[in-house]
C-alpha cells in the first residue's frame, strides 16, 4: 500500500517535534539534528520536517512506494499528467537510499515519488548529488530537461545525469 509523503521546512526543529508529537499523539519513528519523520498509519502518511536551509513551510509532496514496481507505476501517471519527469536512481537523502521520480504541477509545488531501499548515514549526498541542489533534496525540475518518451524505464537517470 502507498504512503501520502508530505515534507516541510521549519524554523526550530524541537519546538515543531513537540508539537507535531502532540498532533499525532506519537514520537517521530526517526529523529536526527535536522530532520524528523513520523510514520503515521492513520493517515497513512509519511511526515517528515527538517531545517535544512529553505524557507519555512512546505518543500515538497509525494507518494512512498513500496516496490520498484509501484514506482514505474506513479511514472506512468507522472508521464499521462503531462510534466517534467525527473529520475534519480540509488539517491541518498532524508537518512534512506531511495529510487525516485521527481516533478512540479502546474502551480510549481515539488512531487516526489519514491521507493526506499535501505538507510543511510546523512541526510543527502551533497552538492554532487544528480540534480539535487544540494540543501534539500529535491531538484529544480524546471532546470532539468525531460525525460525522453523513448526511455524504456521510467527510473532510469535521464541523459548526462548521475
């Protein structure tokens, strides 16, 4: 089953772990020095904040996938809706290693789509990191060319990228 993925900055880390532990009566299942995730199963939604150098509010939405499969499924989707499609293959960022697709709606509100593999050590993999800016993780979709259609996979990195 898929998870809804909801991602904000904050400004004070502890003060906004207090109080989204008091709204969703539990603890975050992963605290760090610059991020937390509550994984919430009513909703079920993966809710993570972090201060990682953006301003307050919200980075991103998405969906959490649980197998490649599903993955190439939002892919589809992500194609049929008519956007940029971002991939980027074996990231690392939010403490896991991930597989993911990366888009804008039609406002410029960040998706990102994704499948978790493992953890890691760190919250991104830097500034070298495929499109990524390197203070969040997500990249500048607008920045990134298309996938083309002729890409059989839709997680595979796009030309030059990675």
């Amino acid at each position: 089953m898929n998870r809804f993925h909801v991602h904000l900055n904050v400004t004070d880390l502890d003060t906004s772990i207090r109080f989204y532990s008091a709204l969703f009566a539990t603890q975050p299942a992963v605290v760090k020095p610059d991020y937390a995730k509550w994984m919430l199963d009513d909703p079920r939604v993966n809710f993570a904040i972090s201060t990682t150098g953006r301003a307050a509010g919200i980075d991103h939405l998405g969906f959490q996938v649980e197998s490649a499969d599903g993955l190439a499924e939002i892919g589809r989707r992500l194609d049929a809706a008519g956007g940029t499609v971002v991939p980027e293959a074996a990231t690392i960022c939010c403490y896991a290693q991930s597989d993911k697709l990366w888009t804008e709606d039609p406002q410029g509100t960040r998706w990102e789509s994704f499948h978790t593999t493992g953890e890691a050590t760190t919250y991104h993999a830097g500034e070298a990191a495929c499109a990524t800016d390197g203070v969040a993780c997500s990249p500048d979709v607008a920045s990134v060319a298309p996938r083309p259609a002729a890409v059989a996979s839709c997680c595979a990195p796009a030309s030059g990228c990675c």
